[in-house]
C-alpha cells in the first residue's frame, strides 16, 4: 500500500506537536502532580496533537511545493545568493543558541531551533532584495588579473542570447524573414503562456483570430525546423501576473534579454519599465526604401548619364536618379518622377522622368 506524503506529514507533526504540549504540560506542573495538573497536561497533549494533525502540511508540504514552483523560475546565481544568506542567519543562530540554551525549559529547547529558522529566513531576504549590490560587491572583491594574464577573446565564448518573442511577432510572420538574414544572434525563446495564447486563437470560434492563430502556429513548427537560429519552448511560471503582457516584461527583465513584438502597447509598457524591446514595425520603417514608385521629387541634375539624352542627380544619401530626357538640364532643378527602382550589387539605382508641365486652366468665353 502506498503512502502518501501528506499522511506522514500529519503523522510526525502530531506526534511533535504531542511531544511539545507534553513537555509544556510537564515544566508547568510540580515535581509530583495532581491530578488537575495530570488533566491539563493530557489536555495540551491532545490539544499539540489535534494540530499538528490538522495544519502540518499547511505548514510544511505547501511552503514547500510552493518554494520549488517558484524556484524554477529564479536564475541560478540568485539561488545561490539567497542560500548563502541563509548560511550566515544559521551561522549567527549557532551563536545565539548558547545564551538560549541556558534559558528555563521548554525555551531552551525550542527557541534555538526558532532563532535558527529566523535567522536563515532574514539571511536570505536581504541577499535577495540586495543581490544587485552583493553582485557589485563580489565583483569589486574579484582579483584584477593583468592584460598578459587574461585568456584569448576566442577561449571564452559569450553566453548565448535571448531574445523573447511575442505572440504578434510570430503571427506577423517577418520575423522568420529577419532572422535568415543574420542579422540577429542568439536563440529565441517562445514561453508556454505565448504558445498557450496561440492555441487559444487557434481555436477561437471567430473565423480571423482562428486563421491567426494557426498561421503562429505553422510559422513556429517551420522556424523550428529551418531557422538558423535555435527557437526554444520554456515553460516557467511568472508569479504575480495575469496577463501575457505582463508575464513577458516580468520573464523578460529576469532574463535580462530583449521582448521581439509589434504591439505597440506592449512597446511602451515594457520602455517604462526598462526593458528593452525589438520592434519589428520600427525595423521596417528602418529600412523602407527613401523614394517610391510614382513619387515626384525635386532634383537637381549634375552630370549626363550614359544613354542618350539622360541626366543624372543624386539623393541626399549619394543614391544616383537617372532621368530621362534631362540632359539640357544639367546645373538646373527639376521636378521628376520616379519611374522604378532597381537594387544592384554595387548599390540602389532610381529612374524617374521629367514631372509632366501643368496644364493651363482652359478659361471660359
């Protein structure tokens, strides 16, 4: 037959808590009691007893199950932080037990272990709520090697970096375009909640968010499989938020890594709250071309273009305009039209013609 761990919990914290009534009833009676004190002291037991049956794994299988979900979730380097000021409260404690110790029973036998339990829990809330500065501060104390002794740039690989993608980013589908081209490094990190919300589209019963919705989908399983950047599935819990949103700013500010989204709201809650983020609305407007097709421009035309009867003037950043039929316009301004564009390997070339004259208004009789 399996026990379960609940049942023994209640089990050894009755007989705890039944020890400890016992022994409050015991140092409070006289050396031969009567029997009102017997009574009271089999009250106390019984009373120590009940409650420990009752709320042992409130007090212990819960905080527990509790402190390990949200460990998961904590980097390493501050678990580690948190445990060492747990290390100094204990090592405090040992020095507190002595004076307790000498103290009447029953404080002499269980305040040391309470001083002891205290002292670890403020050990660890201060290196928690301080670990930035103990971060500076063990840095500061690390010994400065000199020029000759530190290792070759290549012998120390940076770690990788993350990048989280939000669930516009992936339903807009660009971003599988961006990361082919090379110019982002690192790894993607898709969390549950984001792939959760996904599904959820996925199934909607509006005909626009359920095409969304599986459109993130297929785009995620591809990226997956062809992307030269490794895209990652984390599932951690973000305790204290609701809201995707809000997970993502909290994931994103304890990983200490960019959010890749076009939500514009999200945008600048996460600026409030520094972290930073990659849009990629802003990426394409980066990156859109200064002329258009069909745009008029007024140009200044410089020299003659290699066809016959071309002229040739520039753009602000140096790109060459090939107009047609310019070339008795050279030294002069003209408004032109943008005919076509065309990318070469060298550069952008742009052809336009000459804009048409306007027309005099025809005047009535």
């Amino acid at each position: 037959m399996k026990v379960s761990l609940n049942f023994v919990a209640r089990i050894v914290g009755m007989l705890a808590l039944a020890y400890i009534g016992w022994s409050v009833g015991r140092s409070l009676s006289s050396p031969r009691p009567d029997e009102l004190q017997q009574f009271a002291t089999q009250l106390l037991t019984l009373a120590g007893a009940g409650l420990g049956l009752l709320v042992t794994p409130r007090l212990t299988i819960d905080p527990i199950g509790d402190l390990l979900r949200r460990s998961r979730s904590v980097p390493l380097p501050d678990l580690l932080l948190v445990g060492a000021g747990a290390m100094i409260g204990l090592v405090f404690a040992v020095l507190l037990a002595v004076p307790l110790s000498s103290l009447p029973a029953p404080f002499s036998q269980f305040l040391p272990l309470v001083a002891a339990g205290a002292l670890a829990y403020v050990g660890g809330s201060i290196f928690s709520v301080r670990r930035h500065d103990m971060a500076e501060l063990l840095k500061g104390l690390r010994p400065r090697l000199d020029a000759q002794s530190l290792p070759a740039p290549d012998s120390v690989p940076p770690p990788p970096r993350r990048l989280l993608l939000d669930t516009s980013a992936i339903i807009d589908g660009r971003i599988a375009a961006v990361v082919r081209t090379g110019f982002l490094e690192g790894s993607l990190i898709v969390p549950a909640f984001v792939l959760a919300e996904l599904q959820q589209l996925a199934d909607s019963a509006d005909d626009l968010r359920r095409s969304k919705g599986r459109r993130g989908l297929e785009l995620l399983n591809e990226m997956q499989r062809q992307s030269p950047l490794p895209v990652e599935v984390v599932n951690v819990e973000v305790s204290g938020a609701t809201k995707v949103d809000d997970k993502l700013v909290a994931l994103a500010r304890q990983y200490g890594c960019p959010i890749i989204t076009n939500d514009f709201n999200l945008n600048k809650v996460a600026a409030l709250q520094g972290v930073k983020v990659l849009s990629l609305n802003i990426l394409s407007e980066a990156v859109r071309p200064l002329v258009i097709q069909e745009q008029r421009l007024m140009l200044t035309i410089r020299n003659e273009g290699n066809a016959r009867q071309q002229g040739v003037g520039y753009l602000d950043d140096g790109t060459p305009v090939i107009v047609e039929d310019a070339r008795h316009l050279i030294g002069q301004s003209a408004e032109v039209v943008v005919t076509r564009l065309h990318q070469t390997q060298t550069g952008r070339l742009v052809f336009a013609t000459l804009a048409p004259s306007p027309q005099p208004a025809a005047s009535s009789p």
